[in-house]
C-alpha cells in the first residue's frame, strides 16, 4: 500500500512537472523583429538647385545616403524609395504617380544601395503624398514600429492625395508608422507641410541647412529606430461609461479620442498596490490655443479618486498628464474583506478617464480622433513616510500651550535685553 501511494505520488509530481513545463515552452516569446526603415529621398526637379554648401540639392543628399548606408546598424533593415527620378515630361498626371522603391526593405547591401543612389538625377514632379502612401506599404505591418525619414525641398505639386491628410490617415490604421521629415530649402510654405506630416504620426521635423547637418540627421532617425524599437501599443477602444469600459492590464495602449471627449478605461487594483498611469495626446491637426489634457482616477461609482498633473513630453506636439493611487489595506473594504473567512480579497476597480478640451480651427477635420497613447503600471506602494505626531485633542492643546508660554518669554527676554542695551549706548 505504501509502496503504491508513493508510486502516485512520483506519478502526480511528474504529470504537475509536465503540466507546467509544457506551456512555459510553448508560451516562449518569438525572436523580436528587427528594426525597419525606408529612406524616402525627393528626385524632382527642384533638387537641382545648387544653393547647400555651393553644391547642388541632390548631391548633398547623395553624400549624405552613402555614409548613413556605410554606418548602419547591422540589425536594422532599410529600405529607399524616390520620387520625381524617372518621367521627364509634362503630363501631370503621369509625373504624378512618378514613385518607385529602389531598394527594398531588408539587410542591406551596402554597394548596391550607394549604386542605387549614384544614378539619380533630379527630373520631375513631386508626389509626396503618394511616396508616403507608397513607403507605408513597403514596409508592412507587424508588432513593432516602423518609421520612414523623408527628405525633400519642396512642397507636394500633386495633391490629391495632399501628404498631411496621407499622415492622418495612416496614423488612424494603427500602424505604429513615425514619419520623421527633413527640409531641403527655408521656405515656410515647405516648413508647415514638413511639420504637419511628422506631428500627424508622432515624427520629427528639421531643417538641413549644409551637408553635415542633413547626414548627421539622418543617421540620428536611423540610430533611433534602432533604440526606440518597441512592441507596438495595443489598440483598445475606451467607452463613454465606467461600467463597459474595457478592463486593461499593465501595458501600453493606443486609441483615438474625439474633440472634448470623455474616454473611460478600467484597471483592477489589489490592497497594496499602487497605480500608475499616463496620457499622451498628439496635436495632429489645427486646434484652437486654448486646449489640454486630464487624467482622473475614479471609483466605479464615480468619486473622483485622484486627478492627474500635467507632464511636459519634450515635444510641442505632444500633451501629458500622469497619476499615481494606491489601494491601501486599511481600507473599509478590505478591512471588511481581511476580518472575513474568505481567502482572496478581491481588487478594487479603478476607472481612468481621459479628457480633452481640444477644439478644431474652421476647416479642421473632426475625424478620426486625436491619437491617445495610454501607459498602465501596478506597482506595489510605496508607504508614505511617517511624520511626526504631536498628539490629538487635550494632549494636543496642552503642546500648543506649553509652546506659546515658552516662546512670550524668550520674546520678553531678548526685548529686555534689547533695551537695555540701548539705554546704555
């Protein structure tokens, strides 16, 4: 009998082993995907324009492709694509669909990129909308963020597709694509075109004024690619109420948010633990000046629990706020919970609000939302510190009064001496 008890018990401890050995391998998380960039570079005919360094527009941007080809990271995947390189005639509607992708996505092969390149000769249209459209698709979808570096002189001459509303609307996929932009020529016309597609989509925009900045630019966006590599945020979708808002998990999250808009998250929250949120909100189009973001922990009845400060982002084009809330074990409930035979005490629902006061310009295009980023972490609390306690009630007046006797008569001690002394002098 002993014998046959022990015998189950090696049989149960291998089964249990088995049991959770077996998910952990086929839980095993895959190989990240490396990180993927497209240079999209401007061949039109304005590139001929010698006015960098006494040197023409495009063989600045020639110079500054082959050292960002020779310093790439061996991991990341680049690909280049031109637009405005090929048709040299007048028809509009033909130069305007002028794009082609010269180098696909993948590792490189560094002479065959920098021969690539060599070849091209500024010649035609600028369909930047297009090329943009175009770069999206090379570069595919998948869990991490891609981002295109876009480097032209010139405002888009073949709207539609205008490249803002292009920007927008990739951004509204939830591809988790950053166009970063980099301007040829100091014209503000090019400069607000150039920013309103990097703020659409969470890029950068600069202005090259000579060859070394227009390089070290570039190899900046494709170093950063590199170290901003990151799983994508999910895409959730808030709701209008607490009580079927979407219950999140620690993580990073994407939505959209409409003008003035209240979007309403759910994170369950154990005694002991401590919330940590934040808000980002991106200016991706023309709003009044008058404008902000607020972030608010409530109950699920709709106390307000606490409301979140503004964070500054280190962008222009980007709205913060963030807040912590601990779920202390003193409370009511868990008090209640603690005294009762029950061994698991349930977590407090916390409802995230996010609010905006954004409000459109005339003319502005009230959809998709405003791109939301919402970060969720639980934490164990941290105790506050503990101060001093002097007391409550009698014992608390008693000090008060203890102090005051003592501090009239210092005060008499020092008037007296004071005059005394200047009696004397």
């Amino acid at each position: 009998m002993i014998n046959f008890r022990r015998s189950t018990a090696v049989l149960l401890g291998l089964l249990a082993t088995t049991a959770l050995t077996g998910p952990a391998q086929a839980d095993e998380e895959p190989a990240p995907e490396p990180p993927r960039v497209e240079l999209v570079l401007d061949v039109s005919g304005s590139m001929r324009a010698a006015d960098i360094d006494g040197r023409t527009r495009i063989a600045v941007a020639q110079q500054a492709f082959n050292e960002v080809v020779d310093a790439l990271p061996e991991e990341t995947q680049l690909g280049i694509r031109v637009l405005g390189a090929t048709y040299r005639g007048k028809d509009k509607k033909v130069g305007c669909q002028d794009t082609q992708q010269i180098v696909p996505v993948g590792p490189v092969d560094r002479s065959a990129a920098k021969a690539a390149v060599a070849t091209l000769r500024p010649t035609g249209f600028t369909p930047v909308g297009l090329a943009l459209r175009s770069a999206a698709q090379d570069l595919g979808t998948g869990a991490t963020t891609r981002r295109i570096v876009l480097i032209t002189d010139g405002e888009d001459t073949c709207a539609p597709p205008d490249p803002c509303e292009v920007a927008r609307e990739l951004a509204a996929q939830g591809t988790s694509l950053v166009v970063d932009t980099l301007g040829l020529a100091p014209d503000e016309k090019v400069r607000r075109q150039l920013l309103c597609i990097a703020s659409a989509t969470g890029g950068t925009y600069t202005a090259a004024q000579s060859a070394e900045e227009l390089t070290d630019r570039i190899k900046q966006l494709v170093e950063r690619a590199a170290d901003t590599h990151t799983r994508a945020p999910t895409v959730v979708g808030g709701t209008s109420a607490c009580d079927s808002a979407p219950l999140l998990a620690p993580g990073v999250y994407a939505d959209r948010e409409a003008f003035s808009e209240h979007r309403y998250y759910r994170v369950p929250i154990r005694p002991g633990q401590e919330l940590r949120a934040s808000v980002s909100m991106a200016l991706d189009r023309a709003v009044n000046r008058d404008y902000g973001v607020l972030l608010r922990a409530t109950a699920a009845d709709g106390r307000e629990l606490v409301r979140g400060a503004d964070a500054g982002s280190g962008r222009a084009d980007v709205l913060s706020a963030g807040l912590r809330w601990s779920a202390t074990a003193d409370d009511e409930d868990a008090a209640e919970t603690e005294q009762s035979s029950a061994p698991v005490i349930e977590p407090t629902t916390v409802c995230l609000v996010v609010s905006n006061s954004f409000a459109p310009r005339p003319g502005t295009a009230a959809t998709p939302g405003m791109p939301v980023e919402l970060t969720i972490d639980v934490v164990a609390a941290a105790p506050a510190p503990d101060g001093p306690d002097l007391g409550r009630g009698w014992v608390l007046l008693g000090l008060l009064t203890i102090a005051g006797l003592i501090t009239g008569l210092l005060a008499g001690l020092l008037t007296r001496w004071w005059v005394a002394t200047w009696r004397e002098n």
